[in-house]
C-alpha cells in the first residue's frame, strides 16, 4: 500500500512538485503577457457593458497572476543560473518587463470592475517598485554585456513591452489621481511623465525594429507574435493620452498642456492604427504564403494585448475627444480580441493537458 499523508499519495506529491518545478524551470520570462491579455479583455468587456464576463476575466487573471509569481518566485529560488541567464538576454530579457503591465493592468481592473481602490494602489506601487527594478536592471545588463548579439538575433518586437510597461504605470496613476485628495496634482504630473517618457522610449526602439524590418533579411520564424506590441505600444499610449485628458481636464499641471495632449494621443492611435494592415499583411506572409505553422506558443498573448488594448484605447479617446463616429471601432475590436484570447486559452489548455499526460 502506497504511503499516505492525509488523503494524497506521497508519490502523487512528489510527482505534482516535480512538474511545478520544471515549469518553474522553463517559465518563459514574457508569460505575465498572459495577465496582460486577459486584463485589457476585460476591461474592453467592461466597456462594451458585459459585466459578468468582464467580473469572471477579473477573477480568472488574479489566479493567473499568483500562479505565475508562484512560479516565477520558484524560479528564483531553485532556478537562479537560468533566471540570471535570460536577465542578460538580448532576446528573452526583455519578457520580464511584462509583470510591469500585468500588474498595473490587474489594478486597473480592481479599480475599475471591482471598485478595490486600497487593492489598486497596492497594485500601482507595486507596478512602480517594478518598473524601476526591471527597467534598470535588463538595460544595465544588456548595455554592460561584454559580447552581444548582432541587431537581426537579438532584436525583436518584445523590446517595446519596455513602453508598454512605462505607460501602463501612467495610466493606472492617472485613473487613481481621483482617489488622492490633496495629491492628486503629484499624481497627474507623474502619469504625464511617464506618458511622455514612455512615447520618447517607442521612438528609440521602433527606429531600431523598423530599420531591422527593411534592410536584414527576414525569416517565417523571425516574425514572432510580440511584433504585435508594434501596434500595441502605440495603442496603450493611446489609452495613456486619452486618460489624462479625462482624468485632467481641470488641473493646474495639463490645462497648458491640453492641446499638445489631445494632438500627441490623435497621433499615438493613428500610429497604431497604421500597424494593424502591416501586421496583417505580414501575418499572411508568414502562416500562408511561407506556410509556417500555426501552433501555441505563449508568445501569442502578446499579440492579444494589443488586439484588446486597441479596443480599449479607442473607446478612451472617442470619450476624451468626442469622436462619436468611431464608436463601431472599440466594439469590433473587442470581438477580435476575445476570439483570439479564446484560441490562446485553447492553445494553453491543451498544452498543459498533453504536457501533463506526457509527464504521467
């Protein structure tokens, strides 16, 4: 009779740690895209008035979340060589930006959906201690790097979660400024910061990826799904804008900025609008002309972000800027983006089920 410890067989606990801990092992840096994808889904539900989606979205990225700290914490205690081997990655380093946007993206939804302002500014300083963190660590590490990759291997489209982490920090201090009382003007000027930091940020990088785009060759497999931040950088910017307009309309800080804020979030969201047919285009390229296969890989959240985040963005500058006959717009994408977070969860679903049969 097999040992026992309560009602679970030790060799059953043993098995479930063993699979914890080579997924812990194997934890892609760029998986908080996950919480990411599923945030912004919901908030674009919410918009769109289904509630109750938008609540179960909420609860499904809270665990979400705890499972991938849960495993990337585990990683650090157990897996430090590999931990420390993709912080100075040119390639991967840059995923672990994405718990900067997933996180200010979960407190977007606890203030929002959940009406948990205490749980959103736990979220928001949270985010900010990692902005700090991640930002100067990964860049630091690939500046001092004493060999580096040529630009064609080591950059791609994940470069700019960089930006979108920048401005998810402003907009969650934006939609927070409302619940600061007498610093509520702090607030507002450090969301505008980051906006512009994180716009100034956009334009070094994308100058890189689009010279990369035109004058290297390029491969199927070269076109990995984070290009789709191309898009989505610009869109959250977009959403950034559009949020500080709503948010300071009557501040002392932005009254002088106002019409540089209203042309500068018009410009973001005409950036990422081009994108989408290019994306596009080259997706076709990719899976039909070059008949790449189309398989699940976890990089694919990050190109349901920006489906959803253009959704989000759109509806939050049609309101800043009373552009009603855009309003088809954030609902169309909405509907993008939940068919595509659907795939993915599929995707993931079935890969945790063959990966568990495999390991039985």
């Amino acid at each position: 009779m097999a040992a026992v410890t309560g009602t679970q067989p030790v060799s059953s606990r043993v098995g479930v740690a063993a699979r914890a801990d080579r997924v812990a092992a194997d934890l892609l840096p760029a998986y908080f895209a996950l919480v990411m994808a599923t945030g912004i889904v919901s908030l674009a539900a919410s918009v769109q008035g289904f509630a109750g989606l938008a609540q179960g979205m909420f609860w499904a990225n809270v665990v979400f979340f705890a499972a991938l700290w849960a495993f990337t914490l585990l990683r650090l205690v157990r897996h430090w060589a590999r931990l420390k081997a993709d912080l100075s990655s040119h390639a991967r380093g840059v995923g672990f930006f994405t718990a900067v946007p997933a996180t200010c993206v979960l407190g977007t939804q606890a203030l929002l959906i959940q009406h948990a302002s205490a749980a959103a500014w736990g979220l928001w300083f949270a985010g900010l201690a990692l902005w700090l963190l991640v930002t100067y660590t990964i860049f630091t590490a690939l500046t001092v790097k004493a060999e580096k990759p040529p630009l064609e291997q080591g950059l791609n489209g994940g470069w700019l979660v960089s930006v979108v982490a920048t401005q998810s920090v402003s907009v969650l201090a934006s939609q927070l400024s409302s619940h600061t009382g007498e610093s509520r003007e702090a607030m507002l000027f450090a969301a505008l910061i980051f906006w512009l930091g994180g716009a100034m940020l956009y334009v070094w990088i994308i100058s890189l990826i689009f010279y990369r785009y035109t004058f290297f060759p390029f491969k199927p497999s070269d076109l990995a799904p984070p290009y789709w931040i191309n898009m989505g950088a610009m869109a959250i910017s977009t959403l950034a804008g559009a949020t500080l307009l709503l948010s300071g309309s009557e501040s002392s800080v932005l009254s002088g900025l106002l019409p540089f804020v209203r042309g500068a979030t018009l410009l973001f969201w005409a950036t990422a609008t081009w994108w989408i047919p290019m994306l596009v285009i080259l997706g076709v390229w990719r899976h039909i002309i070059q008949k790449f296969p189309l398989r699940y890989d976890p990089l694919y959240w990050g190109a349901v972000f920006p489906l959803g985040m253009y959704s989000v963005a759109t509806a939050r500058m049609h309101a800043a800027l009373e552009l009603r006959f855009l309003g088809v717009v954030p609902m169309l994408f909405f509907y993008v983006a939940m068919a595509a977070w659907l795939a993915a969860f599929i995707g993931l679903c079935h890969r945790l089920i063959v990966g568990r049969a495999v390991t039985s």
